[in-house]
C-alpha cells in the first residue's frame, strides 16, 4: 500500500489504520469496530478471534527521531483505551477473554515497517 505523506494528519491516521485493519484481517481477525469513540478515549479497531476480543491501538510515525510508534501508547493513553473498552464490553454483554495490542507502522521515506506487540499492556 502506497501512502501519501502530503495528506492531512487525519488522511494519514486513516490509511495506516486500513493497512493495520488488512493486517489483522490476514492474521484471521474479524473486525468488529473501528474508532470506538467514549468520552475522551479512542480505540482504533475491536477485532475478534474465536473466544477473545482485542483491543488494538495503531501508532504511526514517519521517523524515530524522537522515539519508536509503540512508545508513545503511554500509561494515560493506555487508561484511556481501557475504560473505552470496559465500556464495550459492558454495552456489549462480553464474558471471555480480552486483549490490548498495539500495532506500531514507521513509515520512513515510503519503507513501511509494522509490527504487531500482542498483549502490550494490561
């Protein structure tokens, strides 16, 4: 997937979730939700596999000058995320297994490198 790196901030948030969201797809994720939205909190893609429900944060930079994607989930972003997800899992009636991922993408110049941190926090 080619990116555009002179589109707008949201555009660019957009096109490495759709890359992150063909990730998990080809892992055999089914995508439940993208950008659950409570209150102040986001979550960029509820996906489900068997009997666990997962949790994932996509983080992008296009340099890690200033440090790696998977750095800047930090412990407030990570609250966040999850009183987002207890929300789900309330509204949602769910009673088994969850998870938190994060899905880092450096995008130096073109060369796009992905990796996946399964059970990053909890």
């Amino acid at each position: 997937m080619k990116i555009n790196l002179e589109a707008s901030p949201h555009q660019l948030g957009k096109k490495y979730e759709d890359l992150a969201t063909s990730y998990l797809q080809q892992k055999g994720l089914m995508i439940m939700v993208r950008n659950y939205r409570y209150k102040k909190a986001e979550i960029d893609i509820i996906a489900q596999k068997d009997a666990c429900l997962y949790f994932i944060e996509v983080k992008a930079r296009t340099s890690a000058k200033f440090g790696y994607p998977e750095a800047f989930v930090n412990t407030y972003k990570q609250q966040l995320i999850k009183a987002a997800a207890e929300n789900y899992i309330l509204q949602n009636d769910w009673n088994s297994s969850i998870r938190f991922d994060i899905i880092a993408i450096l995008d130096q110049k073109g060369c796009i490198n992905l990796e996946y941190f399964e059970d990053a926090f909890s």
